[in-house]
C-alpha cells in the first residue's frame, strides 16, 4: 500500500492537495475506509514510539535511535499518504478532512512540524550537540499534543466511514424495494398470462409453460432479496 511512497517523496508532497480531492466519499470502498482508519491509527502509535526512544537514547540504548529514525521514516510515508494518497488510498477526499488537515486545525502544518523536530531531535543526539536536551524536552512537550491530534484525525476517518456505511444500506435497501416491486410486477403479468392460457385451451398450454416459469422466476428472486436484505442488516 505504501511503497509507492518513500520517505523522500514523501518530503516533496508535503502540504501540496493532491490530486485526489474532487473524489466523492460515495466512490471510496469501505475496505478502503478501513485501510484508511487503520492508518491514522498507526501514526498515534508510531508518534509514541519515536518519543520513547528519542528518550531511551539518551539512557544509553544502543538501538533507540535507530528504531526511532526507522519509526520516523515510515511516520513520515504514511503522513504522505494519508494527505497526498497513492494508487490504492484516495489522500484528502472529503471536506471535513481538508478542513482538519487544511483548515483552523492545521493538521498538515503541525504535523510536518513534529517531523521536522524529530529530524532535529535524532540529528543532535546522534552528534551529542548541546542543543540535544533542549530539543528533547521540547519534543517531549509536544507529545501529548500530537497524539491527540492524530486522534482528532482518526475521528474524523471514522465519522466519515459511518456516514458512508449508512448511505450504502439506503442504497442497498432502495436497491432491494426496487427488485421487489419489480418482482411484483411480474407475478401480475404471470397471473394474468396463466388465466389467458387457461382460457384459451389447447392453443394456450405452451403459453402457460412460460407463464408459469415465470412465476418460479419470480419466487426465486423474492427469494434472494429476501436473502440479501437479511445479509445487509448483519
């Protein structure tokens, strides 16, 4: 999913709207709803992670640095695209999102921002500047706000798959009424061609062969609307 990203294109798309944004929700699928919420979620996760080991480093963790550049590139990626979307996630797609992430909330900035510290952070304890506590304790100051922005984000992913969901069964219900009353229809015209055919005699009995496969045609899509529409309200 995102390996049409790497960390240094993700650099260059940063803050851009793409070219995605006159998507509709209704075209977006809810696997992909899914795959989408799934990755706002993570970067609450790998936020927390690039702290804590920014603040292992300093402890004498051998690893920790690396594991936190590791977790701030993939961060990064998946800022990307999020925002600027890949060949199987849309980016920004609907106004609310553009709004947290373009409007007042200005996710997109903060967010890049946060990146931009943790560069700074990994970079000056990597060197052992002066400048490394300073920097860790600012990233430390951040942390909570970032992740309840990351929050915000996720929220408003869910929100939009819920309203998305209950398009779909509307849709799907509508869909169904349609079918029936379709169905109906033609139990009429299957009723009305067998009393012909009975009228009619022997000149009339291939006709009431039809009319009468007409009638199990008709069952059997009762049937399966019957089915379906039971499936939907699982």
């Amino acid at each position: 999913m995102l390996a049409d990203l790497k960390p240094h294109q993700a650099e260059k798309h940063h803050g851009a709207y793409n070219h995605h944004s006159k998507l509709h929700s209704a075209e977006v699928g809810t696997e992909t709803f899914g795959a989408l919420i799934n990755l706002a979620g993570r970067q609450r996760m790998l936020s927390q992670r690039i702290v804590l080991n920014a603040v292992l480093s300093t402890m004498g963790h051998e690893t920790a640095l690396e594991t936190a550049r590791e977790a701030l590139a993939l961060f990064r990626v998946s800022h990307a695209a999020l925002v600027q979307g890949n060949s199987e996630l849309p980016g920004v797609f609907f106004e609310e999102l553009r709004l947290v992430y373009f409007g007042e909330v200005e996710a997109d900035r903060k967010i890049n921002e946060f990146i931009n510290l943790v560069e700074k952070v990994i970079n000056a304890c990597e060197s052992k500047f002066r400048t490394a506590p300073d920097l860790l304790n600012e990233l430390g100051r951040q942390a909570t706000p970032i992740v309840a922005l990351l929050n915000r984000v996720t929220v408003v992913y869910e929100e939009e798959s819920k309203k998305h969901a209950k398009v779909q069964r509307k849709q799907h219900h509508e869909l169904m009424s349609s079918i029936q009353n379709i169905a109906k229809q033609a139990r009429i015209v299957s009723v009305n061609a067998q009393i012909v055919a009975a009228r009619a005699g022997e000149v009339g009995r291939e006709f009431a062969v039809v009319a009468g496969e007409l009638t199990n045609i008709t069952a059997k899509i009762d049937e399966l609307v019957h089915v379906a529409v039971g499936n939907a309200s699982v």
